[in-house]
C-alpha cells in the first residue's frame, strides 16, 4: 500500500501517534496533486511567471485596442467633414454656409435641417437630443438613423419615447426600473390642503422602459457597480431593491461603514412653508465646514465634491439661500461653486437628483414633528407616499462615491408603519436604522467582512500568513465578488496593507478574461488595492 515510511516514523517515534491521520492526509494529498498534475498538461505545463506576464500583456493589448478605436472612430468621423472644395458644390453645405455668413440666421433648425439632407447626417452623423427636441427639430421624412439610444428611459414618458424610436432602424433604451418614474408635475397644479399635506401623491407615470419590461422585449441587466467607493454606500439598496444581484467591490480599508446619520432637533412648518429651518441650518454649517477643511481632498490630494439632496423643492430652495448666505460671509469656500469647478456643488431635490452624483452627498429628509418636544408626527412625507416613491428613495440614496451622511428631526421609531401603507416610508426607517447601526441593520451584511475562507488553499494560506504575525481577514466585502484575503496594515490598522487572490471559485466564476483579467484588477486598483495572486500549483 506504500504506507511503510508512515509505519517506519511510527516505530521509531519520530511521529507521534495522534498526528498519523494528519500526516496520512497530508501525504496523500502531495502524491494525489503531483500525480494528476503531471497526468494534465495543461497544469504540469503552466509556469506562473510566464502566465502573469501573459496577463500583463493582455491587459495592455486591450487598453491599447481601446485607445485605437477611439482613435478609429475619431478619424472616420473627421474623414466625413468635406473639404472647401466640396461645399462650394454640395447644396445642402451652401444653405448652412449661408446661415452662418448671415449677422441673424432667419431659417428655422427644421426647415434648415430639411433642406440641407444628406449633407446635416454627414456633419453630424451622432446627435445628442430629447425625445421632444427630435419632435420639434427634426423634419419627418429625415433618413432614419442607424441606432436610436434611450438613456435614464425610466424617465421618459412613451407618448415621449414613440416618435424617437420610429426614427431609428435599431433601438436601445437603457435604464433602472427601479430608479425614477416621469414626473406628473408639470402637467398638473400642485395644492395644498387644510393639513398642509400637498397633493404629490397622485399615480405615477409609466415610462417606455416599464411598458418594454411588460410586453417582454429583450433585455440584457448589467450587474456590476462602480459608483460607491465603499459598499456601504450600495449595500441597503441592494439588499432592499435589487435582491442582492449586484456585484459590488471592497474598499482597502476596515471601515465597517460609509453611512452615518445624525439627529437634529428640527422643526417641520407644514402648510404653504413646508420647510425645516433647523434641519436646512444643520446640513448648511456641515457643507461649509467640509468645504472650508484644508483635508476635504482624496488620496492624490484632489478637492473632493459635495452634494446636498432634499426631499421637496421648498426645503432645497431653503438650503440654496443658506448657502449663497454662507458663500458672502465665506469667499474661501467660493472655488467650489465655480463654472470652472467640474463638480460644483450640487443642490437637488427628490425629483432632480437622478443622474448626478458627487463624492459627499448630505442628504435631508425635512419632515418630521411639528412642535418641539412632540412624540409623534404626521407619516406624510411628499413624494415618497406616491406609489413611486421608494424608486425616488433609490435614487437619493445611491448618488455618494465616498460618504453619504442622511439628517432627520426625528428618531427611527417614530415612524409608525401602522399608520402609513407607503413602502418608501417603511423603507426610510429602514435606511435610518441602518445609518445609525452599520451594516448589521440588514441581513444581507450580517457577515460582512468576516465570513469563512472559500476553499482549503484560502484557508492554508491565511494560516500561514497568521503564523508569520499577519492580521489576516478572509472574505472582504458584502456582495458576491470578494477579496478572498485581507492583510490589515499593521501601523494603519483602519487600512488593508495587502489583497491576496487565489485561484479558486472567484476566480473562474468570471464570465470572460476581460472580466477576470482586466475590468475586475482595474476596479480593485482603482479603489486603492494592492493585489497579490498565489497560484495553488506553486
């Protein structure tokens, strides 16, 4: 049975007899792994010294194809443009060269686009528009276009969406249902009652991309999220709207979480004011003293940017005011409100904030009791009573990369979901519970960053590494990509000195090499990883 050097260690005690088992295992498992390594040659052939330059090399051919077809297209586009020659021939380039000569152009864009033809697809063969602009600029015998991309569809209306879509041979239309709904608002004039409650409750519009979803077109979801620097930022909407289905990524650091909340003592006027001054106050002074800290700046010393979203559009006009206060009595802070500022500070209210996004978001709910001191207060909350309203909860929630910090004027467990049916209420206390208690506020967290090593080679590994006097964490993150080894710096022990990948179930559960290979490194690298592969064969 070849079991005689075992018998030979036993008799000469140079075993002890408890660690037969141990040292069987441990045998068997060296002669099983060599031998059906060297039965396969694709693993008695892989040196991985030679596969990681291969890796290295396939990381740089696809950043260098991705600048070549920038550049590609770029040239295609530019061999387009006609020469002088050519627009003294063309007709349709001697009407626009005749506008242009023109002090006050008088032709319409319509009827200039009509009668230009060919020549305006050629000048411009990728036009950036509204669904109502196409209505309104382009004539209705234009040449189709070859593709017709919807963004944010979730926002437009199908009566909106029609007439774009019919100019197109091929359609895409991009977007999160569970994202915001068309707004109602401007087709209507919102009243207030003799409670002070509006009437922002009414049905939400259907978007193009809800009647697509219902009539079954084929649809392709994208899983992976990039935003949020910190998976706390993503984790309760991806536990709560998404069913865990997003791929998040890790932050190099400890930090259990990325979400704080704080209690102010604020004051709800209701009525035709329908602002919290207090709560508008408090988030103000926080704005400016982040933006007036020399430190409000990223790792490479970048200022970072700030956004600010309230859930009504009296409370944002509010804060506007407190801020324009604050740019006179602080010029310091007026570099951040600057045209030039690629993010300026951003003000937004439950209805505009799609679509931005910014490294702090300070976000106010507002509501809350009516009199100082009070125990209960009203469960209406403005838009997120609508049937949409937990699509705009989504949407406020998700817009930090860095830090989200939420002000309420009221704890947790005065909202009673007794006495409300509204799920974004329900979803709010929620969300403020889990600000205030981290990630173990929702089920999906509960391990966080502690569960268990995924395969025996993790597991031998990180015993190795604990042997050696490294803090050791195995399975960093919340979603279902995780870093299988974490090494805590040993003088920054909030930060991880080191990411230890090893070839197991994450790593050929990627789709494609692109996957494996480049996108998930290059994200990993960008949050501020270093990484280091083991190879079991080695």
């Amino acid at each position: 049975l070849g079991l005689t050097p075992l018998v030979d260690a036993l008799e000469t005690c140079r075993l002890a007899p408890n660690e037969t088992a141990q040292a069987f295992e441990l045998a068997y498992a060296y002669w099983f792994a060599a031998k059906r390594i060297d039965e396969e040659p694709t693993l008695s052939e892989l040196h991985t010294k030679e596969h990681m330059d291969r890796i290295a090399r396939y990381r740089q051919v696809v950043d260098e194809m991705g600048e070549l077809a920038s550049r590609y297209i770029r040239a295609k586009i530019c061999g387009l443009i006609p020469d002088k020659n050519e627009t003294t021939r063309n007709p349709g380039y001697r009407i626009l060269k005749h506008q242009l000569q023109l002090q006050r152009p008088r032709k319409p864009i319509r009827k200039l686009v009509a009668e230009m033809g060919d020549a305006f697809v050629r000048l411009a063969p990728c036009m950036l528009m509204s669904p109502l602009s196409i209505a309104q600029y382009l004539p209705a015998d234009h040449a189709l276009f070859d593709l017709v991309i919807f963004d944010e569809a979730s926002q437009i209306t199908p009566w909106d969406a029609v007439g774009a879509m019919a100019r197109g041979k091929q359609v895409v239309i991009a977007g999160d249902p569970k994202q915001m709904p068309p707004s109602n608002d401007f087709q209507r004039n919102m009243t207030v009652d003799d409670d002070g409650n509006d009437d922002s409750t009414q049905e939400d519009l259907e978007s193009i991309l809800d009647e697509c979803l219902a009539v079954g077109v084929q649809q392709q979801s994208l899983s992976w999220h990039y935003r949020s620097r910190h998976e706390s930022l993503i984790a309760f909407s991806n536990y709560r709207y998404y069913g865990n289905n997003l791929v998040t990524f890790p932050p190099p650091e400890t930090r259990p979480t990325a979400v704080f909340w704080r209690r102010v003592p604020g004051i709800w006027a209701k009525g035709h004011g329908r602002t919290n001054a207090i709560e508008a106050k408090a988030i103000v002074d926080e704005a400016v003293e982040r933006l007036r800290d020399p430190n409000f700046v990223d790792a490479a010393g970048k200022r970072l940017s700030l956004g600010i979203i309230t859930m009504n559009v009296e409370q944002m006009r509010l804060v506007e005011d407190l801020l324009d206060q604050a740019r006179r009595n602080y010029p310091e802070i007026e570099p951040y409100f600057s045209e030039d500022c690629l993010e300026p500070v951003a003000v937004r209210n439950l209805e505009t904030a799609q679509g931005d996004e910014r490294d702090v978001i300070l976000v106010g709910v507002g509501f809350g009791p009516t009199e100082p001191g009070a125990k209960t207060m009203s469960m209406f909350m403005g838009k997120l009573n609508a049937s949409g309203g937990w699509r705009r909860f989504n949407v406020a929630i998700t817009r930090a990369r860095t830090e989200m910090r939420l002000f309420t004027s009221f704890d947790p467990g005065m909202i009673d979901l007794n006495r409300t049916s509204a799920q974004a209420v329900g979803d709010l206390k929620a969300f403020i519970e889990y600000a205030d208690k981290g990630p173990s506020a929702i089920a999906a967290a509960n391990r966080g960053s502690v569960g268990d090593c995924e395969s025996p080679f993790e597991e031998a590994v990180a015993d190795e590494l604990c042997r050696r006097g490294w803090t050791v964490v195995p399975q960093v993150g919340v979603s279902r990509f995780r870093i299988d080894l974490g090494i805590i710096h040993p003088d920054r022990p909030g930060d991880f000195l080191l990411g230890v990948e090893c070839d197991g179930a994450s790593y050929h559960s990627a789709a494609t090499a692109r996957d494996r290979d480049k996108v998930r490194e290059s994200i990993l690298a960008g949050l501020g990883w270093n990484l280091l592969r083991v190879w079991s064969t080695d």
